[in-house]
C-alpha cells in the first residue's frame, strides 16, 4: 500500500530526517512510519504499521493530562477539516515507558481522491532547551503522576478506562483490567510504621512495572490498590497476568527501613476482568473485577481469581 503513496525517493527523505514522521489513511491506520519515528519512540514499524493511531500507541497528552489520541487528535482534525495543525506542547510514551515532551506538526497529504494525514514530531528539548522541556513535563506529572510511586493516578486511568470502554463500542476491541491490592497493609503499617508502608508501596509498584506489556496501563488506584488496564487482550491474557504478579511480588522480600534486620513478608491479591458485550460502562468492569479481588481476600490472599 506504501508504495502507492510514497515513492522510494521520497521515503528515502523523510527516513533521513532526524524527526519522525508517519502517514496515515483517512481512517487513522498507519501506513508509514519513518527512521526518526523508530528513534524518538523505541517502536519498529513493524510494531505500528496497520495499527490506528487512535490504538493509543504513544499515548499523546497534552500538559494537563488530557490524551489527545481520543480528545483533540490534532491528526484527525488535520484530516477532517484539511488544515495543518500545530502542537508545541504534546507527551508521548516512548516503548520503554519513558514520557517525552514533544512538538507535532500535522497535515493533508493528497493522492487521487483519497485523503492522507502527516504528522511530524520530535523532541522539544530540540528547540527549547532542556531546563523548559523539564519545566514542562514536571507541571504534566502533577496532573497524571502519584507522586509516592511515580505511576498514574486515579485521574488519568479513569480517563483510559473510559477511552479503552469507548474503543470497545466503537471498534470492538476487547481491553481486561487486573485490580491488585496489598495483603495485610494494615497490619505491615502498624508493626513496622508508615515509612516502611510506603516502601512497600513502591517495591510492589516496581514489580507490577516490570509485568506489563508496552502498551498495557499501571496506575495507583488509591490507598494500597493498583490497576492495570490491558488494551487488546482475551481472558487467558488477563489469567497468565494475574499468575505473575501474585508470583513475582510473592517471593520479594523487604527490609525495615527502621531496623534492617527486620523482614517485610510481602503478598498481594488480584482480580480480573474482560470487557463483555453486555457492559453498560467500565464501571462494570472494576466492579468485576473487585468483586474476584475480595474473593481472594476472604480466602486469605496471596493468589488471584476472575470476575
């Protein structure tokens, strides 16, 4: 299909160019994607071509946390109306989790009768300097970030669930989501202090971290609970998740912060649940996927169950 749009000399070009850039149809699916993209995101076309820009691969926000792959695409605005569009101010999220402050430039490309959009993005750090690229993406963590863990908050996952949820109605695309919750969190505050909870906190934010695919979601969903949102995924997905993580965080083991010879047994329970056809709201799916989670807990923890 590239072929037809992009000649080899062109393509040539635009693979030269330290930015990135991609193309896609009318309908969103991308068609190119260049060397600068391949650099700036850590995706290979291979991973993006013939996926939708709106599958949220790099998860674009503006400063206020807003995702724009489903809120103010400025590449579907570029599309549907044929003006160029102008953002100085976006994120992305590179494949290895990083948040990169970027600019993109949109536009119209047109061949025959059919309607392509371009857009073009590198690192604002580029144009601006370092220090107001960090200013920038300091005020953006305020809005999306739990501060103690350094992952989302509940904020911005509601608002995946959501576009996740709509995605499913529109597309039909099935997303799951795994609820964990810290076993005896209580009990771990009251013997070896709130210093030590938050450690734990942390310890088992980073073990759900290395779990996740590149493009699932991981927020704190308040108190000693986490949620993972997994998009494109079938319940055994869900299942062989939920096993790992009970796994990994099982056999980490933490040390007081007040006195090291002090040992934290550390276990989690978590509960899991797929998107169904009869789904009124995501709200459905949490309340799922909580009900499996408390399953566990009644039962004493330390494994997982589906909703």
């Amino acid at each position: 299909m590239i072929a037809g749009i992009l000649d080899e000399s062109l393509r040539g070009i635009l693979d030269a160019v330290s930015d990135g850039v991609y193309v896609t149809t009318a309908e969103r699916e991308i068609v190119f994607w260049s060397k600068g993209a391949e650099r700036i995101t850590g995706y290979s076309s291979d991973e993006v071509l013939k996926k939708h820009c709106y599958d949220n691969i790099l998860v674009h926000m503006d400063v206020l946390g807003k995702n724009l792959c489903f809120d103010g695409c400025p590449l579907q605005k570029c599309i549907e109306t044929g003006d160029r569009q102008d953002a100085k101010e976006v994120f992305l999220k590179r494949k290895d989790g990083e948040r990169l402050a970027v600019y993109v430039k949109a536009s119209v490309l047109e061949v025959g009768d059919e309607r392509y959009g371009v857009e073009i993005f590198g690192e604002l750090q580029s144009v601006t300097g370092s220090a107001l690229a960090d200013q920038l993406k300091q005020l953006s963590d305020v809005s999306i970030v739990d501060h103690l863990t350094g992952l989302y908050n509940r904020r911005y996952i509601d608002t995946i669930l959501e576009q996740q949820y709509e995605l499913f109605k529109r597309h039909f695309q099935r997303f799951g989501l795994v609820m964990i919750d810290i076993d005896k969190f209580k009990s771990i505050n009251d013997t070896f202090g709130h210093l030590a909870g938050d450690e734990v906190l942390k310890s088992v934010a980073s073990v759900l971290q290395r779990s996740l695919r590149s493009m699932d979601f991981l927020a704190r969903f308040g108190g000693d609970e986490f949620i993972i949102v997994c998009p494109l995924v079938e319940l055994e997905g869900i299942e062989n998740l939920g096993e790992r993580i009970v796994g990994l965080v099982h056999h980490s083991v933490l040390s007081s912060p007040d006195n090291p010879q002090d040992v934290i047994e550390v276990s989690v329970s978590v509960g899991g649940s797929i998107v169904d056809y009869k789904d009124k709201s995501a709200n459905t799916i949490i309340e799922r996927a909580d009900e499996a989670l408390y399953r566990v807990k009644r039962d004493g923890g330390n494994w997982y169950a589906l909703g």
